[in-house]
C-alpha cells in the first residue's frame, strides 16, 4: 500500500510529466503556425510596406 508521501511525489511527477508535454506541444504548434503563414504575411508586409 503506498503512503501518502509516495502517492503525492506521484502527482507531482504525472502534473510536471504533463506540463512538460503540454509546453513542447505549444512550441510546436507556434512554429507550425508561423511556417504555415508565413507566405500570407510576407505578401501582406511587401504590400504594405512598398
């Protein structure tokens, strides 16, 4: 049976497992955002400024 400092440090390590995955998720899907509409904004920058 596990003790409550056992069941504690095991949140603990699933919470941070999880942010961890959440942040490279985020990061990754930032990128992705700024490749896929970069095309678009360059033409809209070009546009704009010339």
């Amino acid at each position: 049976m596990k003790t409550q400092s056992e069941s504690k440090m095991m949140d603990v390590a699933k919470s941070s497992y999880l942010v961890i995955v959440m942040a490279l998720l985020g990061v990754f899907a930032f990128i992705s955002a700024v490749l896929i509409a970069w095309p678009a904004l360059a033409y809209i920058a070009s546009k704009l400024f010339l």
